[in-house]
C-alpha cells in the first residue's frame, strides 16, 4: 500500500456516489489517514465510524425518499453522475502516466504502481 504522501491524485477519486453507503463511507473514511496511530486509532476511527453511521442513517432515509417518489426516474441520474466520476479519474490516471513518461523516470515502477496505474486503465476499457 501507498504511504499517504505517495498517493496518486487519481488513487484519491472515490468513484460511489456520496449518497451512496459505499461512497460516503469511503469519503468519511478518509478522515482516519494519519502517520499517528494513536490519533488514528483512539480518536479519528471512533469519529469516523459515528460519522459514518449518521450518513447511513441519511442515505437509507434519501433512498427511502428518491425511489419512493420518483422510482424507475433515478436510475439514468444516477449512472450519469459516476460516468463523470469515471471520466474524472480516468483523466487523472492519464495525465499521471503521461508526467512519469515526460519526466523520463529512470527507476522501475514498483508492483503497487503497476496494479494502481495500469490495471484501472485496463478495466476501465472493458478489456
């Protein structure tokens, strides 16, 4: 895994929808990245999980609303706003591979740069 201060732009695209579980978990999460394990793990952890609760609380409330009164209506909105996140972080990723090759970077990428870089890239075509 990447140390936080090593972390790609394109590795910080959380592609789930913030009102989305998954998404706004992964969004309130981000909140627990410190070097400090006691910080981390005593006061950021706990905070992020009350946090993380709450925002279940308002997702299942916003679905329970959205798919009750709009229905079938939600679904292309939905699939519209994470094509833009996809095409977001695809661009980042781009834009990252083309800096190392201008940059000419004489060392070898490491396996967790590969599987970051390259295998999103191959997924994301559909190959």
């Amino acid at each position: 895994m990447h140390n936080m201060a090593t972390k790609l732009s394109s590795e910080k695209v959380i592609v789930s929808a913030p009102t989305s579980f998954s998404g706004s978990a992964a969004r309130i999460w981000k909140l627990t990245e410190s070097d400090n394990d006691l910080l981390k793990w005593l006061l950021l952890v706990p905070i992020a999980l009350c946090l993380i609760f709450i925002a279940w609380s308002l997702v299942a409330i916003w679905y329970f609303i959205i798919f009750g009164l709009f229905g079938i209506f939600v679904i292309p909105f939905r699939l519209l706003t994470r094509s833009g996140r996809n095409r977001k972080r695809n661009s980042l990723q781009h834009r990252e591979l083309l800096e190392a090759v201008r940059n000419n970077q004489k060392r070898e990428l490491t396996d967790d740069e590969i599987v970051t870089v390259i295998l999103p890239t191959i997924n994301n075509d559909g190959k």
